[in-house]
C-alpha cells in the first residue's frame, strides 16, 4: 500500500484494509478468500500477480515495465509473488510507524 500510494501521484487507486468493513464487503462481493493484495477493476477482483502487474501498469516508468511478466504463466507468476510477499520487510524494510492521515491520504481510503 505504502508503495503504491507513493508511486501514484494522480491517486488512481482506492484502498481498504481487507478486515474493515468495507474491505469484508468487498471480499465477500467478489468472493475473494485470500489475504493479499486484492485489485479491484471493471467489476472483477485480481489477486497476487495479477493484481500487482495490473497496478504496475498504472504506475509510471520503470513500474510499468513489470508488466511483461504477463507473458509468464499465472502460477509461475503467483510462486514468484509470494516469495516476494514473504522476503519483503528483509529486503526493503518495515515501516515501523503508521502515516499521519492527511486530508488527501484520508480520502484514498473506503470507509
């Protein structure tokens, strides 16, 4: 989310948390049962790389450029997903305090 929220400077994406209500609304419209990062697009849910190549796509250069990973098969795609979901916070960190919500970063959220 941090990622993402820095890299879109237009705020094309809209976040929830998939515990709150809104996120357990949509998980439940869409009948999404996995604990990743879901996206939402054209009335249907993508998960793991699906989802995260489609929000590359949306993302300026070099971002964008991940999406050639579509040509990949989907579960060779999903294996390298999660080996990244698992290493992430060793590679690039872990944000140790949450962001003081601005107005703009507020509006970006579903309640």
């Amino acid at each position: 989310m941090h990622f993402v929220i820095s890299h879109d400077p237009a705020a094309r994406f809209r976040f929830a948390s998939l515990q709150s209500p809104a996120g357990q609304l949509l998980r439940a419209q869409y009948n999404v049962t996995v604990d990743s990062v879901v996206l939402i697009e054209d009335g249907r849910a993508y998960t793991e790389s699906d989802a995260a190549l489609r929000i590359a796509a949306r993302l300026s250069a070099p971002w964008s450029w991940l999406t050639i990973a579509r040509i990949l098969p989907a579960a060779l795609r999903n294996i390298a997903y999660r080996f990244i979901a698992r290493h992430r916070y060793r590679w690039f960190g872990k944000q140790e305090v949450c962001w003081l919500p601005t107005a703009d970063l507020a509006a970006r959220f579903l309640n």
